[in-house]
C-alpha cells in the first residue's frame, strides 16, 4: 500500500523511538555522574580542612570555635542529683535525691599540635575542650562548686567488674577494700573527691563530679 502523504512508516518510528530511548539512556547514565560530581566538589569546598597558607580567618576558625560571628555558642546544661541522707543511706535508709541544676557550660574546643604530611592530604591535631562555667544560663540558687554527694562509679565499677571476673560477692569485697591499711582514707564510707578513692560514695563539687577533674581542661 501506498504510504498517505503526512504519515510516517513504522520503520520512521522505530527510528525514532529507538533515538528516544538512546537519549533517555544516556541521561540516566550521565546525570547521577554529574550530579555525584557537582555533590563531591560542594563538600570538598566545605569539608576541606584548610592549611596555614590559606587564608588566616579560615585557618584560625577551623582551629578553634572562639569567633561567635563564625561559630554559635555551644551550651551544655546539666543536672545532678545531690543525696542528702548520705548518712544514713550507708546504713541502709533509703536515699533522698535532691536535683540541682541547671549547671550550664559554655563549651570551647581548639585544636593544638596540627602537623601535615607532605601534599596536606592528611593533618594530625590534639583536640582540647574547655568547659566555661555561665553563671547567667544556670540555676539561680547553684555554682559550680557546690557539693555534691553522690554513687562513687569508679569504684563501684570496679568492684563488680572483680565480681563478674572472680564471682565473689561485691559486699564483702568492698569490706575487704575500706579495711585494707593499703587504703586509709577509706575509714569514713565517702571519698572527699582524692586522688584515690574506694569508698561508696564521694563528695565532690558539680564541676568535678561533672568532668571528673578540678581541671579547666577536659582531654
């Protein structure tokens, strides 16, 4: 038959359907590639950590976070329970927990010792974070060296860690640790926040039961 004037043959159309779906292919192919690409360079500009021939307000943000009109404050809050029976929760009344807080911290971290290999593909840095006590954001009624009682965890930690590693019991245990002469400080049933401490409660200020240090400095 012949073919009407205006209308295509179906070998016109396999053509073309055939020339359509090359193209569709090849967009599904190249466009995930170049959108992977346009990603990956995003977040290298971003993600990059820069070097001290870069500019030195890039470099000296990337080292610490003390600029506010380049990094927010970062605020930690944090409540403690404070056992105001301690006495006679040691001899076996149950304890009253009085919650103090909001203890805020204002928190600054700083990197120290940076140090590159040769093509600055890799760095190596000491990360340091400081806590700064902001009285204005806690608790009316609290600082930070209040005194707090309470659960000596290390100790205890390692007591029942000796439990589940021998199966003696955690009591006697600990009677055998506070009698020790090795261990004097552990005459009286709480640890003043020492050095060494093997007693089942301590009494420490909120910040060092917080950070488990008097230090200003969190490693």
């Amino acid at each position: 038959l012949n073919n009407p004037k205006g209308f295509c043959t179906a070998r016109t159309w396999a053509v073309i359907c055939f020339i359509f779906g090359a193209v569709l292919i090849s967009i599904a192919i190249a466009l995930p590639i170049v959108i992977n690409k346009l990603i990956d360079d995003k977040l290298c500009d971003n993600v990059c950590i820069p070097t001290p021939n870069d500019e030195a307000w890039e470099f000296n943000n990337w080292l610490t976070n003390t600029n506010r009109t380049v990094h927010p404050p970062e605020i930690a809050k944090f409540y403690l329970y404070n056992i105001t029976n301690y006495a006679d929760f040691l001899n076996g009344t149950k304890p009253i927990l009085n919650l103090c807080g909001p203890y805020a911290y204002e928190i600054y971290r700083s990197k120290f010792n940076v140090s590159y290999n040769g093509d600055n593909s890799k760095v190596s840095y000491q990360p340091i974070t400081t806590y700064n006590y902001r009285a204005d954001l806690s608790a009316a009624n609290v600082t930070e060296n209040d005194r707090i009682f309470g659960p000596n965890l290390a100790f205890e930690a390692s007591v029942y860690l000796v439990y589940t590693r021998t199966g003696q019991p955690m009591i006697p245990f600990f009677g055998m640790v506070c009698s020790n002469p090795f261990f004097p400080e552990c005459s009286q049933p709480w640890s003043d926040g020492g050095d060494t401490q093997c007693c089942l409660l301590q009494n420490r200020t909120a910040r060092a039961t917080l950070f488990n240090t008097p230090s200003e400095i969190i490693f």
